[in-house]
C-alpha cells in the first residue's frame, strides 16, 4: 500500500476494490446505447481508462495496464486531433488536461515518441498556443490559472522534452506584483511563475490541490541534476517524498503516474 495512506492497509484494500469497481461501472454506463457523443463523455472516458490502467499496474497485471492506457491514448488522439484544425489560441489551454493524460498514458504503454508529441502539445496548450508560432497567447487569464495547473503542465512537458530555456512564456517578473508579462524565459522562472499563481490562488481563496504544491519541490530538484549542479540523490529523495506524500484515492491518481514516468524517462536519475 502507500506508505503514507490515511486509514491504513485496510483502507488502502477497500478504497482499490471499489474504485476498480466505480470505474467499470462508469464505463458501462457511458457506452450505454444512445449515449450522446460529448466531449464530457470522451473525457469521461480516457478518465475511465487511464485510472483503471493505474490501478492493474500497482496490481502488478503490466498487460492488462497497458491495454488500459492504449484505450486512454486512442481517445485522446481521436478527441485532440479532430478539433485541432479549428482550436484558437483562447480555447487551447482547455485541452491541456486531455493532451497531459494522452503523454502520460502513451508513456505508461511503451509509446514514448507518441508521448513526446503529446508533451509537444500539452506545453503548447498550456501556454495558449496552438500551433507554438503564434506571437503570443490570447488570453493569459486562462494561462495563469490560480491553482497552477496549466504553468505546472508546461514546466513538466518541457522537461520530459529536454527543454529548460531558450523559450517565451507569461511569468510574474516581480514577486510582489500579479501582473504578468510575455518574455524570454527558463524553466526557473516558470517554476516561480507557477508559485507565484499557487500564492494568488490561496490569497483569493482558490482550491490549491496539495498534490501540485508538493509537485515543485520534486521538479527543481531533478532541473538541478540535469543542470548539473546538483547529484542524483537529491532528485532520488524528492522523489521518494512525492511519492509517500501519497494519502488517499485522489492522491494516487495523480501522483503515481508521475513517479512512474518520471522513473521511466530518468533512469539514470531517479535509481534506488
């Protein structure tokens, strides 16, 4: 179990069983006949598929995980790439979480040049570009989110791309002022971008989810190591810390997926 799970093994046993069951049951009820075809539904489903793909892994059934994110990642593409051609700039960074689930879950199957496109777009999408040469975005309201998902999404996609400067992006040049600017940028200044919109949040009584929070830490210490200016073993033991920060059922839906493909695309970095 999680080392760190509230309620203990027991819990942990029961909270496994009943949402491997709430997600079948889930998917049974959105492939009723005469469903309407939403978005909310496809989204409905790549959630569906990617959770159940999370849970067989930690049940160590490898095969029938990957099946699971194969179906994730299908979905994904078929829902990101049909609107693709008419996506506009405002829209894009409502995309963010579908193309993150797609990379994450192509990872997890073994799809890493898949994966990396959809890094590719998430970055874009999470910086309210569409095509990446746009001057710049439309809308940095909907960039710079107050719970620091959409600046957290793109800090980890231009990582997982080998990125950490030479880019533009919409960061907080002051600490002590929330007004943004369009600039010339690294992956240390949209680490504090991201901070920065995590504080704005809690000072405006926005949900700050902890697993976000606890997310950063985990980040600067693995740009550290490829920077050089740091060993291995520090991003080791960040790691380890994201990873027991796990507490309940949410937690591991969006923790897990991380350490497991943050291990996978680190391996030099991130061994026991």
């Amino acid at each position: 179990m999680p080392e760190s799970y509230k309620g203990g093994r027991k819990k942990w046993v029961a909270s496994l069983a009943k949402s491997i069951q709430m997600q079948h049951q889930s998917l049974e009820d959105l492939n009723r006949p005469g469903r309407p075809d939403t978005p909310m539904r496809t989204e409905a489903l790549i959630d569906c598929w990617f959770s159940l793909g999370l849970y067989h892994h930690w049940q160590e059934e490898g095969e029938v995980a990957r099946a699971d994110w194969f179906q994730a990642v299908s979905l994904s593409q078929a829902y990101i790439e049909r609107d693709l051609p008419t996506l506009t700039s405002e829209d894009a960074p409502c995309y963010v979480r579908v193309a993150k689930k797609a990379a994450l879950a192509a990872a997890l199957s073994g799809q890493e040049p898949l994966a990396r496109t959809y890094f590719s777009y998430t970055e874009r999408f999470s910086t309210g570009l569409v095509t990446g040469h746009e001057e710049r975005p439309a809308d940095p309201g909907a960039v710079l989110d107050s719970m620091g998902i959409h600046p957290l999404s793109r800090v980890y996609s231009l990582i997982r791309l080998g990125r950490l400067s030479g880019f533009h992006g919409l960061i907080f040049p002051d600490a002590n002022s929330d007004e943004a600017v369009w600039s010339q940028t690294d992956i240390h200044g949209l680490l504090a971008t991201a901070e920065h919109c995590l504080a704005i949040g809690r000072r405006e009584g926005h949900v700050v989810f902890a697993t976000e929070t606890r997310l950063i830490p985990l980040l600067r210490a693995l740009v550290a190591v490829l920077e050089g200016r740091e060993t291995a073993e520090a991003a080791h033991k960040a790691l380890v810390t994201y990873e027991r920060s796990i507490r309940d059922m949410s937690d591991f839906r969006r923790i897990y997926p991380v350490v497991l493909d943050l291990k996978a695309a680190f391996p030099t970095v991130f061994t026991a």
